[in-house]
C-alpha cells in the first residue's frame, strides 16, 4: 500500500512541450483517476541528470529530485521532450517507482517523424496517454503485465506501445482498485 492518499495530480514540463500535449493530458488524466491535475510552469531541463556520452538523461535521477520537492497527497507526472535512459537498457520511455508518487515520460521518440513517417498528432497524443498512465500505474504498486492488450505491459518499442490499450486488464484493474 502507498503511505500517502494521493489528493491531485501535478503535470510538470521540463522544458518546452506543447500546449495542446499538456491540456490533452489534463483532461484525460483527472477524467480516468478522478482527482483534479493541475499543470506547472515549464522547468528548465534537468541538467544535472544529463550524460554527455549518451545524449540522454537519467531518469532515476529525475525522480530522485521530484521526490524531495514533492507534497503529501501529490502525484507528480513529469514530462520532458528529450529522451531518457536507465543504466540497463538503450532508452526508456517513462520512468517511476513503484508505490512512490513520482513518475516521468519522455515524448520524443513517440512522434512519427522520428522515425521518418509522416506526422500522425492524434496517434502521438494517444502514445502520450498510454505511456503516461501505464508510470501512473507503476506508483498504484502495478507491475509488468504479460498481457500484450494491458496498458502495464512493457513496452520498450513503440510497436509494443500500439498493440496495448489505454485501459489495465481485468488481473491490473483489480489490483488498482
Ligand atoms: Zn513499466
Ligand atoms: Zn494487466
């Protein structure tokens, strides 16, 4: 069980990310977990967890630092348009912790263009909630799924991302509530 109850939902930027990303995310993200979100001013990037080798930043370290500024009640989703990696894998899409109330998502590698396809901003936008609640997820105590069609199976190419819906399979919806 979490220690806390989570009250509201803080989006926090990191850098620039679109309006249009931010407000999609509100609106859908207090819709499903029924409390309100409320979106903060951008952040400046965070440097102090960027590795020049890699060109990425790690996100454990990220939310080693959402943790110390975090509130008792808050759920902290932090987003950045810059890619993020852990020390075992290439990249990741989104991080968090289990039970702690702090996750990041990383959108850069969910647009189209990418990968050298035409634009698709509704299958982007769609990515973007995906990914976002399945970090939600991990800080409800959830764990991989082996389900391929559940939102809280892993997905570390974005052919995984596609194949899964937006919802928790029956087992995770469970274990949620
Ligand atoms: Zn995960
Ligand atoms: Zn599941």
């Amino acid at each position: 069980m979490r220690a806390e109850v989570i009250q509201f939902l803080s989006i926090i930027p990191f850098g620039l990310i679109q309006e249009e990303v931010l407000n999609f995310l509100q609106f859908e993200l207090a819709n499903l977990i029924g409390f309100q979100a409320r979106i903060f001013n951008a952040q400046p990037i965070p440097q102090y967890a960027f590795d020049s080798k890699r060109n990425q930043y790690h996100s454990t370290r990220i939310l080693e630092n959402l943790k110390q500024i975090k509130s008792r009640g808050e759920l902290i989703l932090g987003i950045m348009d810059a890619d993020l990696y852990v020390p075992e894998l290439s990249f990741v899409f989104g991080e968090a912790n289990i039970l702690d109330s702090v996750c990041i998502i990383s959108i850069m590698r969910l647009r189209q263009e990418y990968y050298g396809l035409p634009e698709n901003n509704t299958l982007f936008l769609e990515r973007i909630l995906k990914e976002a609640i399945h970090e939600i997820g991990h800080t409800y105590g959830l764990a991989h799924c082996d389900n391929p069609k559940c939102i809280m199976h892993f997905s570390n190419s974005l052919r995984d991302t596609d194949t899964k819906g937006p919802g928790f399979c029956f087992g995770c919806e469970m274990k949620v509530k």
